[in-house]
C-alpha cells in the first residue's frame, strides 16, 4: 500500500476543515432562503415555494390577515433573526471559546500553516458568537473581525480554497454589524461578498447559487433599511433574472420561483415609488400562476388568485378603482372555482379564502360607492362564515363574530340602522358564548367591551339613550377587567368613558357626564406622553366635552387635569407645523 506524501496529506486535512467550516457558515445562508442549491439548479424534487404577499395593512380586512406570508419582519426582529441563524449551534461558553482560541493562535503563530490559520479564523468567530449571546458587543466585532482578516489573508494567498469562505466570513462580519444596528456599514462588506459569489456562481453554479440568491436578498433588505430605495431595487432585479434564466432552463422546477421573486420585486418597485412597474410584475407573476395552474390547478389556481387581490390593492392605492375591482373580481372567480371543489381536502381553506376576497370586493364596491352590491358580497361572505361555525364551533364563531361587526359598520352607514342593530346583537352573542371557554375568557372579554362600546355609539346616535346606557356601562365594566391584565388598553378605557360621558350627556345627567369625561382624560395623561400623535387628536375632544358637561353641570374643570394635555397637544401642534 502506497501512503500519501505529506503535502498531499495537509491539503487533504485543509480542504475537509475549509468544507467542514463552510459547511457550518452556509447553514444560514439555505435556513435564509428556505431551499438548498439542489432545488435551485433542477436536481431536487419540487417544492412549493412559501407565498408572500405584497400588502398586508390591517385596514383591508381579514384578506391581509389571512394571506400565507406577513411580509418582511421589522428590523429588530431582522437583527435578532440574523444573530440566532448565525450563532445557534454554538454551545460554548465564552471561557472557553477563548480558551480555544488561545490555543489556536500559539498553533498558528508557531506553525504559520494555512490549515492552523483556518482553525483559528472557525475558533474566533465561535467565541464572536458567545460574546454576542452574553451582551459583550463590541467585543464580538472585534473577533469577528480579527476572524475577517485572517481569512482574507488566506484567501489572497490560496484562493482556490479560501474564496468561498471569504465570502461567507464577510457575511458574517455584516450581520453582526446589522445586529449591531450599523445596517449602513454592514452594507460594503456584504456587497463584496455578492461580488465574490457571483464569480463562483458563474464556476460553480450548483454550490454557490443559493447562496449568491441569498445574499442578493439580504443586500436588499439592507439598502431599503438604510433609506436607499432605489438602490435597494438593483439586486432585487438581479434576482429575478436569475430566475428568468433558471426558469427558462427547467420551467417545471423553477417558475415557481421566478413568480415569487417576481411578487418581492412587485413589492420593492412599490416602496421605491414605481407602482406602475410593480404592476407589471404580479401581472408576470399572475401569468405564470396561471400556466401553473393547468397542471397543478389545486395549488396554483390559488397563488394566481392571491396576487390579483395583491394587484387590487395595488391600484386602489393608486386610484385606478376600476381595474382594482376587475382583479378583485377575478380572483373571487378563482377562489370560487376552487372553493366549489367540495371533495378537496382543501375544502375548508378555500372557502375561507373565497370569503376573504369576497370581503376584499366589497369593500371596494362600497368606496366606489356601488353600496347595494357591496352588501349582496357581504351577506354571501358572512354566510360562508357561518357554516364555518358548523365545521369548527370556537373559531368559526371568532372569525363570524368580527365579520360581523363589519357588516354592522356597512349597514349603519348606509342608514339602514336596524339592521346593523340585530347585526351586533348577534355578534354580541357570540362573543359572550365564547367567554365561557377559560382560554378565551380574556381576549373575548376585550372583544366584547369593543364590541359593546360600538354598539353604544350606534345607539346614542339613534337617542335610544337607556339600551346606549346598558351597552356603555358595560362596554366600560368589562374594560375595567381588561385593563387590570393589559395595563396597555388603559386607551381603550378611555374612548369607553368618552362615550359613557356622552351618553350621560344624552340623558340629561351632566354631573354623571363630568366624573366619566374626567376619569378618561386622568387615564390619557401617562399615554399621551408616550404616544402623543395618535392620542392627541382624541384628548383634545375630550377635554371639549369635560368642559361642556362642567358647564351645564355648574362645575368648575378641574385646571389640574386639563392644563398638562392642553401643554402637550399644543407641543405635537407646534412641532407638526414646523415638519
């Protein structure tokens, strides 16, 4: 048997420890993307690819609580996110992290070989890692750093096998700057880390794509963070021609993608003030879907349907309502057509979504002021929510009580009050019988004092001022209990005292109206300090109305109560006239 020289046997240990450390470096990289270079390249089975949705505002309704993605997460969350993916296999204490790294620094300072040098490098960013979990920052960059250089050396010395590597270590020293909330100095090296992979992606496609992909994505989310949103659109761009080009090699596989990046990109062109291009894209992507669709209709027929409520979004942002009610009206189409299949086993999600773009259209009739038809979508929307309470009894009440609500609000405003009355009743009735499931019992009970307060409103501006009385006094009762647990909904209380006070006023009991008004101006104090903006607004009618009940109460307003608010909306008054 023939041994191997001793030269050969270095190399040999140097690549499986450069393997084994860029093994352990790209972890993040595939979690970040949710797939491996297999899938990418067309030598992996096919997987769907996660839906991302282009808008999601509360104020849409249930369809932007409903979509299968919630956008990108805030930028704290980004941070946490890159800093778990990046040091979460690392068990080590920092004692010992540093106690390996001392060790490997005497072998390397002694050796001066390029394998003891890579081990040094894999030891300091271990104890990066467990600096940064311990809350010692600074000194986590510092090592990671140190760790940067050593393997930008090895790379300008070897680059055969250190290229690679240097790419994923700049990766590394860039997160750890964007956890650090550096974004804009993290945004250089993780741009020469994208140089870097894209020169391997041209040698080596099936290794280094997904990470190239990956990374392109990352410097994306990194510009748009740093308020360069016209900058943040070039790699953006760049990842959908790769997928163009990948797509056109392996349709099957890799239409999928192309569409999903196409919807990121839609997303982009939007904050960067381009709506029209974005437009473009999820018409692109809505094409595909399609094309899909007539293989795989069940799954695809529903991502079309998805993105054409996303494009209907769109263009009534933009104005164009017309074309906006078009799209909402073909994806009801395609959400019907899905939901008509009752034999799917995805029977129940499809009639959930229908009901969603259901309630998306209606909304959109009733702002082009197409009331009457707005309401007939409504009605069929909150039937298919109540044979969801037949399916499943707790949720489907959840989701048929809220719907609920909003056909009340339609109703009220179309002054057909009666309705929107025994509407809310019923709503009503659901939220108390859910009350009575122990795990519900808190969130229900805020539901219900929501729920009870707008009731009392309608009411009161119907002058049925006792059934107004019932409805506030307990609207407030019940908030009472929430704010107990949720010192947080101290603001909730507020607006329920305001319409107790109001509905005093009503009943001719001023003296009645004054205790209430001024609870609720005593709550906003501390709130309005810390969120003055949306507050404001609401603490300076208030005070109006305190005011009113002391006079036709013969009162004196208590100056102690009113003059700080007075202060502090007249501050946020200043400083909005100066912006």
């Amino acid at each position: 048997m023939t041994w191997p020289k001793a030269g050969t046997c270095r190399r040999l240990s140097l690549l499986a420890l450069v393997l084994f450390m860029l093994g352990s470096f790209s972890l993040a990289h595939e979690e970040a993307t949710g797939r491996n270079a297999l899938e990418v390249t067309g030598s992996k089975s096919f997987s769907r690819p996660m839906a991302v949705p282009v808008k999601t505002d509360a104020h849409r309704g249930s369809l932007a609580a409903h979509t299968t993605g919630k956008g990108a997460p805030s930028t704290p969350v980004m941070r946490n996110i890159d800093m778990i993916v990046l040091c979460g296999s690392v068990q080590k204490t920092p004692e010992a992290a540093s106690e390996a790294v001392l060790k490997d620094r005497r072998r390397a300072e002694k050796s001066g070989e390029e394998m003891h040098l890579a081990k040094l490098a894999m030891s300091l960013r271990e104890l990066s890692c467990t600096l940064f979990q311990r809350g010692q920052k600074d000194e986590a960059l510092r090592a990671e750093r140190e760790s940067l250089v050593i393997v930008r050396k090895l790379a300008k010395q070897n680059p055969e096998f250190f290229q690679t590597l240097l790419a994923d270590k700049l990766i590394d020293y860039s997160k750890i700057l964007h956890a650090l909330g550096r974004t804009q100095e993290a945004i250089a090296p993780l741009q020469e880390a994208v140089d870097i992979q894209r020169t391997l992606a041209k040698q080596s496609p099936a290794f280094s794509l997904n990470k190239l992909l990956s990374s392109l994505r990352t410097l994306a989310d990194y510009l748009l963070e740093a308020g360069d949103k016209q900058a943040a659109l070039m790699p953006a761009r760049e990842i959908v021609d790769i997928h163009r080009k990948l797509a056109k090699r392996n349709p099957n596989l890799n239409l999928p993608y192309l569409a999903r990046s196409l919807e990121k990109f839609a997303r982009r062109l939007e904050k960067a003030g381009h709506p029209q291009e974005g437009i473009e894209a999820l018409q692109e992507a809505v094409s595909i879907y399609r094309q899909l669709a007539k293989r795989f209709p069940e799954k695809y027929l529903s991502e079309a349907a998805r993105v054409l409520g996303d494009m209907a979004y769109s263009l009534e942002d933009m104005g164009r309502m017309k074309e906006a009610l078009k799209a909402a009206r073909e994806a009801v189409a395609l959400r019907r057509r899905l939901a008509d299949n009752l034999a799917s086993p995805l029977s129940k999600t499809n009639q959930s979504e229908l009901a969603d773009s259901l309630d998306q259209m209606a909304d959109l009739l009733f702002a082009m002021g197409r009331a009457e038809e707005a309401l007939k979508v409504d009605y069929e929307a909150v039937s298919i929510y109540r044979g969801f309470t037949r399916q499943d009894p707790i949720i489907g009440s959840s989701q048929l009580a809220t719907r609920l609500q909003f056909l009340a609000d339609r109703l009220f405003k179309l002054g057909k009050t009666e309705e929107a009355i025994t509407t809310l009743r019923e709503a009503e009735a659901l939220h108390r019988k859910l009350m009575r499931f122990p795990d519900l019992a808190d969130i229900e009970t805020a539901n219900l004092s929501e729920m009870l307060h707008k009731l009392a409103r309608y009411l009161a501006k119907m002058k049925r001022w006792p059934e107004a009385l019932q409805a506030a006094q307990e609207a407030v009762a019940h908030c009472r209990r929430v704010v107990a647990q949720m010192p947080d909904a101290g603001f909730a209380l507020a607006k329920a005292l305001n319409t107790l006070g109001d509905v005093y006023m009503g009943l001719k009991q001023p003296r009645k109206a004054v205790r209430a008004y001024a609870e609720g101006l005593q709550i906003l104090l501390q709130p309005l300090e810390e969120l003055p903006e949306p507050r404001a607004p609401f603490a300076a009618r208030l005070i109006l109305h305190y005011e009113k009940a002391c006079k036709e109460a013969k009162e004196k307003p208590d100056e102690k109560l009113i003059t700080p608010l007075r202060h502090i909306i007249e501050k946020i008054k200043n400083s909005k006239m100066q912006k």
